[in-house]
C-alpha cells in the first residue's frame, strides 16, 4: 500500500497573478498577495495528485488604491461576502516529463465552475535547509462573467471598458512535508 506525500505552498517563492484587457488596448495586471496551498501525492511524480487553494480575495493588488478598493466592493469580488476563492483540483494528467492539465472546480463569488490549467512541472530540488521542493508554473484563463463578476462601463466609441476574458497565471514552490 503506498501512502500519501504532503506538500505545502512556500508563499515566499510563490506568485498568483491575472490580466485583463482595459479599454481593449492594453492589459491591467494584477496580483493575489495572500493563497494558500497543498498537494497531495502518491510519487515524486504527482501523477494523479490532488490539489487545494484558498486565496483571500481582499489581497488583490494591482498598484492603484483606488482599483484595488473597487475590485474588492460588491461591483467585483464583494470581499466583505465573499472573503475566499477556493480550487480544487481533482485531476492532475500528465501529458509529458514536465507538462500537465490541472481540472478543478473554481470557487468565486459564490459560483462555482470547473476550469483546467495548463502546468509546467519545473523539477525537484533540496535547498540549503534540507527541505525538497518543487516547483510549477501554470496558466489558463477564466470569463469573468461566469462568476458573477458583471460590472462593465460602456465606451464611447462602442466596445466596453474591461474585457469577461481573465488570464491567470503562477509560479509556485511546494516543500515536501517530512512525516
């Protein structure tokens, strides 16, 4: 029988990001300052692993107070109602040596969606305190509008003023639990 392997999110060396176009011509970014995570394996290989996340969605920064406090009212994310975003992935496939689909279901706003990332396995590696780690990259993108998150402005020349159309992406370090 094999036992499972824990692994915990470093949120030192970790970042969850997202952009959207403003306008139609350029994109916004932004970041989530505060997730959390965990995996659990049967192998070093995280074939078939599970996945949990939980961001808090007040942390959302995107260097503008104002933007910031306006993504976070009821017009957006509605922190005060809806404090956390939540994912679990409940299938990890490996397509080769270092790329995987994710398929999890999204928690937003009180809707609830299932979503696939794509994800970059980066390797294995000790660090200087004797701690394994592994490293991901991943990316995929979301319609805003899904969640609930209608707010739009319309623009004068037609079109509208930020786009349902959400890339996020991720680079994130998970230390092996030591049992």
């Amino acid at each position: 029988m094999s036992h499972k392997t824990l692994w915990n999110l470093d949120p030192t060396h970790s970042e969850l990001n997202f952009k959207v176009r403003h306008l139609m011509i350029s994109n916004v970014k932004g970041t989530f300052r505060e997730f959390s995570a965990t995996i659990e394996s049967i192998a070093d290989d995280f074939r078939n692993a599970s996945v949990k996340a939980v961001i808090q969605t007040d942390s959302i920064f995107t260097n503008n107070t104002d933007r910031d406090n306006h993504l976070r009212n009821a017009d957006f994310f509605d922190a005060a109602q809806f404090p956390e975003i939540t994912f679990e992935g409940r299938e990890f496939r490996r397509k080769d040596e270092e790329e995987f689909e994710l398929t999890g279901v999204l928690n937003m706003h009180g809707v609830t969606k299932e979503i696939t990332l794509d994800v970059e396995f980066g390797g294995l590696q000790r660090d200087g305190y004797g701690q394994t780690k592994a490293g991901f990259s991943f990316k995929g993108k979301i319609n805003r509008a899904d969640f609930g998150l209608t707010w739009n402005a319309l623009l004068e020349a037609g079109g509208m003023a930020v786009s349902e159309e959400v890339k996020i992406d991720g680079e994130v370090q998970f230390v092996k639990s030591v049992a």
